[in-house]
C-alpha cells in the first residue's frame, strides 16, 4: 500500500492519510496491524517521525518530519499555534453561517484544557428521508479551523453545539449513524483535515499543503448532491 504524498523536501514530508489508517502503534488499537508510520517509512526507505496528531478515523494532511533535528521544531509550532490547520466536516443539521465554539476539553486525568474551534459552513442541503419526528434530514458542509489541538476536539465540540459529525461514534448521533449505514452502506466519519499552512522552520518560506478529499468523503458529497 503507497500513500499518498502531497509535500516532500529534505526534512519534511506530508500525506493524505485514508480514513481508518492509525499514525502509529497504540494500546488502545491493539486491532491495528497497518500504521502510517511504517508505511512512509517503507515507502520512503528512511525514518519519519509524526509531526502532530491525526484520529484514526480522520483523513487528510498528516505531516512527518525527516530527521531528529527538524522535528522538535515542527512540533513546535503546532505547539504555539503557528500553523494553520483547516478540515471539512459533514455534520447533523444546519449550522450557523459561523461561530466560535470555546469549550474546554477534559484530559484522561481530568484537567481541563483551553479548547476552540472557529467554523464556517459551506453549503447546507437535506435529503428526502424521513428520521424520528423530522421528515427530511438535514446536513450542513462546514469549513473548520481548530487554534488548539485537543484529543478529538472537533468531534466533541460539534457534538456539543448539537451538529455531531456523521458517523462519529462515539460523540455522534446513534440514529443518524444508522440510516446512513443500512440504507447507505456508508460508517465513514466524515471530517477530513484538508490544509496545512506554516512558515518552514528552516527556510522560513510560507508552506501551503492541500488534500484532496477521500473517496468516502466523495461518496457522501454526491449522495447529498453536493457542488464543490
């Protein structure tokens, strides 16, 4: 299996990571044979280290760096914020045209931390199948940028302001997971990390990556009619 590639220099490396692909090895994925990680690695015949983090059911953009020097200061800028990430999500409902979702996040040991989210929604449509009281289902397109990069923050903050993602679980809605995956066929969640823009850090040149969205994501665009 290639991955994709989408940037590549000396030091740093980018790929457009499928849905369902691991970064690396993890306790809490003990089913997981195949990680990105290793992929590159071969792909590539040399070490690559991640550069930051990416769900496993997320896809797009997942930047490695390609020596132990570069990678301290890639990771960060994620750190201080100094990269611009952007994702696209289909979620429940229509959203606001924009918003600012400010709502902290809990770590496993029960510390909150600072977590927001800024969106824009891109298109909204709904789809002639009845679900629960509602006799249509609505589905917004939304443009996201995340300024902190909490543990499955996107999933959590749009299930909090009631837009859950589709196919999340388990921060989504259990009834709309169901129809699309009987009458569908389709339990792929939809959020896609589409751009990445920083300055080098060696260079210092404005570095813009793009991702193409993922044939499930596709899928889902033209059942829901979609113009992109």
């Amino acid at each position: 299996m290639n991955l994709s590639i989408l940037y590549k220099d000396k030091e740093l490396v980018a790929i457009n990571k499928p849905h369902g692909l691991l970064v690396h090895r993890s306790p809490i994925a003990s089913d997981a044979s195949i990680f990105a990680l290793q992929l590159l690695r071969d792909q590539l015949q040399q070490p690559v280290y991640p550069a930051h983090r990416l769900d496993r059911k997320t896809a797009g953009i997942l930047l490695f760096s390609l020596n132990k020097e570069i990678d301290p200061r890639i990771q960060q800028l994620f750190a201080e914020q100094k990269v611009e990430k952007t994702y696209w999500a289909i979620v429940r409902g229509y959203t606001e045209d924009a918003g600012k979702i400010d709502y902290p996040l809990r770590k496993d040991n029960g510390t909150l931390q600072e977590a927001i989210t800024y969106y824009r929604t891109l298109q909204r449509f709904e789809i002639n199948i009845p679900l629960g009281k509602y006799e249509t289902s609505r589905y917004s397109l939304v443009e996201v940028k995340p300024t902190t990069g909490r543990m499955h923050q996107i999933r959590k903050h749009f299930a909090h302001i009631f837009h859950p993602i589709l196919a999340d679980r388990p921060h989504g809605c259990n009834k709309q997971n169901k129809l699309w995956k009987d009458r569908f066929d389709m339990d792929t969640m939809m959020l896609h990390a589409k751009s990445l823009k920083f300055n080098h850090p060696t260079s210092g040149e404005i570095i813009d990556i793009q991702a193409p969205i993922q044939n499930e994501f596709q899928k889902v665009i033209d059942i829901l009619k979609i113009k992109l």
